[in-house]
C-alpha cells in the first residue's frame, strides 16, 4: 500500500464516519452522537474512529460542517445562477421548504434540531452554529436589500424584519412537519412567504 | 404522623422533584433528565425520587404536564378574562413573545426544546408534546374565528394560516433569542404579529 493510497484510503473512511455521523445526530443530536455508536454501526473500533479526528468535539464540528455542506448543496447552490434579488429570494426560499418538507435529514432541519440541543450551553459546537445562521441571515439579508434597490421591495422595507420572518416560518414550517406530521404547512408557509415579500 | 400528614408530604416531595425537573430539562432535555441528577440535587436517594413516579417515563410525563401548566399561568391565565377574539389575541401574543423574551425557563420555550428531542422518537412523550401544541393551535384558531364572526379580520381570512405564522413567529423568536441572543428579535415578532392580524 502506497502512502498516496492510504491517504485516500483514510480520507474514504473518515467521510463514511462523518456521513454516518450526520444521520446519527439528525436525529439523537450531536451530544447523542457517541463514538461507540458510530464505531458499531460502521464495524470499527472506537479508536478507529476516533483516531480521524482526535477529540468527540472535532468530530462534532466535522459532523456540523459535513451537514452544512448539505443544506448549501440543497438549497443554495442550485439557485446561485439565478438573478439576484427578488428572483433568487423566491427560488431559494421555495427549495428551502421543500428542504424542510422532504429533505436529505431524517430528523428535518438540522441546525434547528442541533439549536435546540445546543443553545442552553456554550462552546465551539454552539458558537459553529449560531455562525451557521448569522451567515445564512446575511445571505438571505443581501437579496432582500437587492430586491429593495431594484423596486422589488418597498423602500421602506427594513431587511431585518423581512429576514426575520423568512427564517420564522422556516422553524415553523420544520416544527409542523417533524412534530404534527401537518402536511399543509409547506403550503401555508410558501404562501406566507409570497406575502412577506410582497410577491403574492 | 398522621397519614394525612404524610399524604401532604409526599405531594411535597413530588412537587419539588418535578419543579426541579422542570428546570432540568429546560437546559438538558426530557431525556437528558437522570433520576441520579434529580436525586444529587435534592439531596435523595434514587430510589426515593423513583418511588414518587415508578418509571423514568412517567417522571417525564409529570415533569412536561408541570412545563405546560406554568405556559398556561404565564401565558394564558392573564388574558382568559380579555374580550375573546381579536382584543385577545393580541393580549396573548403579547404575553407570548414576553415569555419567549425573558421567561420562567432557563432553556426557552420548553415545548420547543422538547419538540426537536422527541420529534423524531415515538411514544408517549412525543404524543404529549404533540398534543399539546395542537391544543394550543386549537385555541388560536378559536380565537381567530371569533375574530373573523366579529368582522376584526377580513372574513376570507383562513385560520390555519393565520395560526401556522403565529406558531412560526414565536418559535423563531425562541431560536432568535435563544442561539443568537438577538435582542431585536422580540419587536420584530410583535410587529409581525401586527401585521399578521392586520391591527398593525
């Protein structure tokens, strides 16, 4: 075995730990998510899998990165092409409950499932994901300005409010499906969205 | 002692358990909550606190029927007597987004921090939970319908709509206030709440 092989050979299993570790803590939570689960499921040792990433802490962060590269790959990416502003708001907030609605996470939304666990404390894990969502605010906060200088929006318009609306009825929309199993939110939330931004 | 004496301390005892609990599980979860927590901080045995509810899941029960009564006193009991329909769904939606800025729980809104605990778990816990945010929106949509009947809202207006944005406002306010600290959180949600009921 080659040097070169066994460095890709390490980057191969530290992803399947890693893939393994998102769907574990979608749904037992990040604090949930334990070394010997993970070990199990993949028919390793437990120094096996902590061996790619020294601490249970690095590999929660790896973890949180991992299942944020999915939301942007779900929700984001295939709307970076579109025009921005107004266009771009509608696309990506219509991808991101049908996120929410059917997504790739078992456990629905997974900075929401990983707040939840993790705001009542504090720490890199929960200072990774308010930085998640400050980051996806400020997105989110820039099509909204781009909107208003371009006369999609009224001029009045304050960002902030329109962002925290949009990021309300994500949490909504997430709590409905996962909790109440209400199939009907998705459409009402879409519809709620139209309004906030004047779209209807 | 009397039996009766020991009736009434008993129920003390418990009271006490399950405020602790409470308080607990705001922080950690309905799952993270051990009877040897529990037992370390009130100075008992596990046994003891054991005894007051047989099994780990009745605790948990007991422990959320206890967190929604103190939402109903903090939330609902102060505006029962305010006119029904729209002069009271702004009084408890005022009271709620209080609760939800500066409230009786460490955790934040602890129907929600339990909610993305159980959401993705059977049983009876998550059937509480569940049950208990669908008697909250029963009475919201209640209260809209009457203020629909008394022509405060226009009479297309759909109450599940107009109960799934409440919901989604207050849960992000709770994500707001509880991940971000966002301080602004708390107006903007009254003021979307405004304009949701159209009484901006």
């Amino acid at each position: 075995v080659s040097p070169r092989r066994s460095v890709a050979e390490a980057l191969t299993t530290r992803e399947a730990i890693v893939a393994r570790a998102v769907e574990v803590s979608s749904l037992e939570g990040l604090e949930g998510l334990t070394i010997g689960r993970l070990a199990t499921d993949l028919e390793m040792s437990k120094a096996g899998v902590l061996g790619h990433f020294g601490t249970k802490q690095a590999l929660q962060l790896s973890t949180l990165e991992a299942a944020l590269g999915i939301f942007r790959a779900e929700v984001w990416d295939p709307v970076a092409e579109v025009d921005a502003g107004l266009p771009r708001l509608l696309a990506l907030t219509d991808r991101w409950i049908g996120y929410l609605e059917d997504g790739p996470f078992p456990g629905g939304c997974y900075v929401t499932a990983v707040s939840t666990e993790f705001d009542g404390r504090g720490g890199p894990v929960r200072d990774a994901v308010s930085a998640a969502v400050r980051t996806w605010d400020a997105v989110l906060a820039r099509e909204v300005r781009t909107a208003i200088d371009a006369g999609d929006l009224p001029q009045e318009t304050d960002p902030a409010a329109v962002v925290f609306l949009l990021g309300a009825i994500a949490v909504g929309t997430n709590q409905a499906v996962q909790l109440l199993g209400d199939r009907r939110a998705p459409r009402l939330a879409r519809a709620a969205i139209r309004t906030a931004l004047h779209a209807g």
